[in-house]
C-alpha cells in the first residue's frame, strides 16, 4: 500500500512540474503573440499609408477647361 502511495506521489509531482513547464510556454507565447500582433498592425499602417490615393496630387491636376 506505501508503495502505491509513493508511485501516486511521484507521478503527481512529475506532473505538477509539466504543467508549470506549460504555464510559462504559454505566458511566453502569449507575449510573443502580443508583439507580433502590434508589429502586423504597424505594418498595416505603413502600407495604407504608402499606397497611392485615387486623388492625384494638386499640381498633377490638369486645370479645369475654363482657365
């Protein structure tokens, strides 16, 4: 019977170590997911901003027929 006690023991041990090894894997992962999501929403900016307007630009216009 001790011997099934301290097999049980071991194991829940063995365990406890596993998912505290798992916690700090996703406390981990969870801040790299946080920065890469910040880095993906500043490159989407820095696209928006670089692609061109369907507006020309005022001194690319062609003056209106009436000048």
């Amino acid at each position: 019977m001790d011997s099934r006690v301290t097999e049980l023991e071991i194991r829940l041990t063995h365990l406890e170590d596993t998912i505290e090894v798992l916690n700090e894997t996703i406390i981990k992962q969870h801040g790299e997911i946080d920065t890469l999501q910040l880095q993906v929403s500043i490159l989407e900016k820095k696209i928006k901003a670089s692609q061109s307007s369907p507006v020309a630009h005022e001194s690319e216009e062609t003056p209106p027929p009436h000048y």
